[in-house]
C-alpha cells in the first residue's frame, strides 16, 4: 500500500513561502495544488504539492537575465 503524507495548509504555505490566506483564495478559485477535506480539515497530500511546484516550473527567459544582472539589454 501507498504511504501518503498529508499536510496542514499552514505547512503547505511554509513551504510554498506565501499566507495561509494564498491558499484559501486559491482553493475558493480552484486553482493551487489538489486538496482534500478531512472531517472538516483541510489537508494536502505531499505528493500532489511536489507535483504542484514541478508543473509550475519555469525557465527564464535571457532577457529577464540580463535584467537581475545588468539592468539593461
């Protein structure tokens, strides 16, 4: 059998670096990493917070490099 690992939102939002409040609004508009709700609370399994991040993944472009290092194109 799998082993899930479920997590609190306040964990979810430490690791994601952002409010509590991010996820709320993300769960009212269905957009955020899957969720469950347990009894009444709300949790995320680890696996889907991963997969989350990795979707969202993105490469910069050159110009948004030369823009952090130089200031100018």
């Amino acid at each position: 059998m799998k082993t899930i690992t479920l997590l609190t939102s306040k964990r979810v939002a430490e690791m994601l670096s952002i409010p509590e409040g991010t996820l709320r609004y993300w769960r009212a508009t269905g957009i955020g990493p899957v969720w469950h709700k347990l009894e009444g609370s709300i949790r995320y399994d680890e696996g889907d917070v991963s997969r989350y991040v990795e979707k969202n993944r993105r490469i910069p472009s050159v110009r948004a490099f030369m823009e952090d290092h130089d200031g100018s194109l």
